[in-house]
C-alpha cells in the first residue's frame, strides 16, 4: 500500500478494516453472503473498497479485497 498511497492514507485504510473486522467478530451475520460460496460474506470498508471473507469457527480468514470502482460483473462472489 505504502508505494501507492501515503503513510497517512494506508494507517487510515488498516484502522477502518480493523473496525469492520470487529464489527464481523461480533456480529457474525453481518454483511451479505454469497450465493456461489459456502461461508462467504462481504462487507462494505469504505466507498470504494469491499471485503470479502469466509468466516469459519472463530478465525475470519480474508480472501477478496474488491474496488467497487470496477465492473461488478468482476466480482469474484455473487450475493443471494
């Protein structure tokens, strides 16, 4: 990140996913899950920036991190 982005930037961009990281920690149910994939859920990090991780026992293990600037259809998951 740090060769695209500023340290401020990056430092900003890792505190919101830790957030939302915690936020699927205690609220598992959160997000929308995909209709292709078992056990996988995205969420929204920020206006431009979508998580898609798989959430098995008590481990979140991220997969995707998707640009929602980018064509949909490229999306690596589809939602119910």
């Amino acid at each position: 990140m740090l060769k695209e982005f500023s340290a401020k930037i990056a430092n900003h961009f890792l505190d919101q996913s830790e957030q939302r990281m915690e936020l699927i920690v205690k609220h598992p149910a959160i997000g929308k899950y995909s209709s292709k994939k078992e056990n996988i859920q995205s969420i929204i990090l920020n206006p431009h920036n979508q998580l898609f991780c798989r959430l098995t026992n008590n481990t979140i293990e991220m997969l995707c991190l998707f640009d929602m600037r980018k064509d949909p259809v490229k999306k690596p998951y589809q939602y119910h």
